[in-house]
C-alpha cells in the first residue's frame, strides 16, 4: 500500500477521464509544513489559525503571527495557503479572552462572532494576514458565517487594515481571494447568495454535519444516532458546489468528509474544486480519485 502511494507522488490528482480536483492539506502552525511537503499537498487548503492562539498566557501579536504565515507561504512556492481566521470559542477555549461561561458553548460566542465583537483583534491577524500575502499566494476564509451582513462587515474590516497598510506604504497582495466557510446549515441554504460576495467557498463538513444534525461533535454518546453520511447533509454539500458554480466561484471541502474516500465519486461528481485533508490522507486521496473514472 505504501508502494503504491508514493507512485502516486508527483502525479496529477484527475480521474481516469480527466476530471482534475486539488488535493490540499489541513495544518495547525508552521511545525505541520515538513508534512505537508512529504506528503506532496498541492497547497493548503485550511490553516486553523487559531492554534496560533491556544497554548499561551496572551495573545499572539502581529509580528508573531505575520511571521508564521509567511514561513508557511514561502515553504511553499506558487502554491496557494488558504488562512482561515480565528475560530475561538465552542470546543476551543482560551482563558485570556476572557469569554463568559456559555450554557451552549457551540451556538454561542465563537469564530467570526468574536471577531466582529472585538474589531481590534480581528484586525491584528487580518494585517499580519495581508502583510504576508506580499510574499505568496495567501487566501483569507472566515469561519461560521451565517449572513451576507457578516461577510460585508468582515470585508470592510479588511478594507480598513488594507487602506492602513496603503498609508503607510506596506505591500499586501491587491488581489487575494477571499472567501468564507460553508459549516451552518443558514450558510448552505443560502450559498445563492452569498457566493456573490466571495472568491470561494469551503465546506467544514465537521461542523455542518453537527448542525444540521442537532448532534454534538464531541458527544460520543449519540454515536449511534449519528450518520456522517447523512442524506441531508450531503444534499447540502451538492447544493452549494451548485450554487458556488452558478456564481462561478470555486468551492471546496475541508472537513474530514473530505478524505472519506467512500464518498470521493460522490464529491467529484458534484464538481468539487478542491479536497483538503490532513496530510497523511493526501496521497490516499490522489490514489482513490486516479482510480475513478466519471465516465462509467
Ligand atoms: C469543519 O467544521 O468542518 C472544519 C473544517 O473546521 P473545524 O474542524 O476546525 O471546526
Ligand atoms: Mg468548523
């Protein structure tokens, strides 16, 4: 098995009739590079920037964080590095943000609505974000968007810092594409319209499988009323493909349904752009896609 996938390095990741899809990689901090380069991911396609953030007594700052995405964009040259910005909050908590203990933690303040809340911390990483997307093909993604109003106040957050660098004559790249997650249901039922603000759409198949399913992630109790491949949700996962390609965007998968290599025909054949996965699961995935053939 090991053989055979590293006879798969370097190859193309298209089907048997040529159907092509981008394999990337999910990462945590630069330390995960060396396995993303063994395990030859066209890119990264979701950098949990959050765990710049776990672990510590303060908030990083942004040299620290400016640093770390252009270590991982410069160790990958010419690809693309999908940032996702912080998600905080639910399963993921850090004393120093001082959030209030929630009956609910995962429908209440986290990801996006905490960067709304806060704009000053928002915008911290999203100028460390830019100022790094001078040295490399840097993407922005923001999580748990449930509304257009959230998407266009992140943008003009983002319009602020980019005018900020433009003053004072710090380079950013003019044209990254930004583009949201598609992990509450709200969002897949309404990816008609908010493909219109965005370059792209990734799919968090983990936390949109919790919501529509009423089902916590992390409750291993409700295992067996659990169905990952739940007809709902992976009607909600083609009707966004559909409506990402309506408005002509790409759209991609980023939660572990992605590397589900029972589901990789289902995917392809809804048009997925692009699989991000953890990096193990990278040459399995290029492997199972050049078996398939779409034709048949
Ligand atoms: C998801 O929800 O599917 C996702 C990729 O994000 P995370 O697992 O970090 O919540
Ligand atoms: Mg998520």
């Amino acid at each position: 098995r090991r053989k055979r996938l590293e006879l798969v390095r370097g190859l193309p990741s298209a089907t048997k009739d040529g159907k092509a899809v981008e394999i990337f990689a999910n990462i945590g901090n630069p330390d995960n590079l060396p396995q993303v380069l063994a395990n030859d991911a066209e890119g990264i396609g979701l950098f949990r920037s959050e765990f710049l953030y776990l672990g510590r007594t303060d908030y990083p700052t942004e040299e620290e964080q400016f640093e770390a995405y252009k270590k991982t964009v410069q160790a990958l040259p010419g690809k693309k590095v999908v940032i996702r910005t912080l998600d905080i909050g639910a399963d993921k908590k850090v004393d120093y943000f001082n959030l209030a203990e929630e009956e609910n933690p995962a429908l209440g303040m986290r990801a996006i609505r905490i960067c709304l809340t806060r704009p000053e911390l928002f915008k911290t990483q999203l100028r460390a974000l830019c100022r790094a997307s001078a040295f490399g093909k840097i993407a922005v993604m923001f999580p748990m968007i449930i509304s257009v109003k959230e998407i266009r106040r992140a943008k003009e957050l983002l319009q602020e810092v980019r005018q900020d660098l433009d003053r004072r004559r710090i380079a950013y790249d003019k044209d990254m594409e930004i583009g949201i997650m598609i992990e509450t249901p709200a969002a897949a039922i309404m990816s008609d319209d908010l493909a219109k603000e965005v370059d792209f759409f990734s799919i968090g198949s983990n936390d949109l499988t919790q919501y529509t399913l009423a089902i916590d992630r992390q409750q291993t109790q409700l295992d067996s009323f659990f169905d990952a491949h739940h007809p709902a949700v992976l009607r909600l996962i083609g009707q966004t493909i559909a409506n990402g390609h309506q408005a002509g965007i790409w759209v991609g998968i980023c939660g572990e349904l992605g590397a589900d290599l029972s589901l990789t025909e289902t995917f392809l054949r809804m048009g997925v752009d692009e699989l991000s996965v953890s990096p193990q699961s990278v040459l399995p995935l290029r492997d199972t896609v050049r078996s398939l053939d779409l034709s048949k």
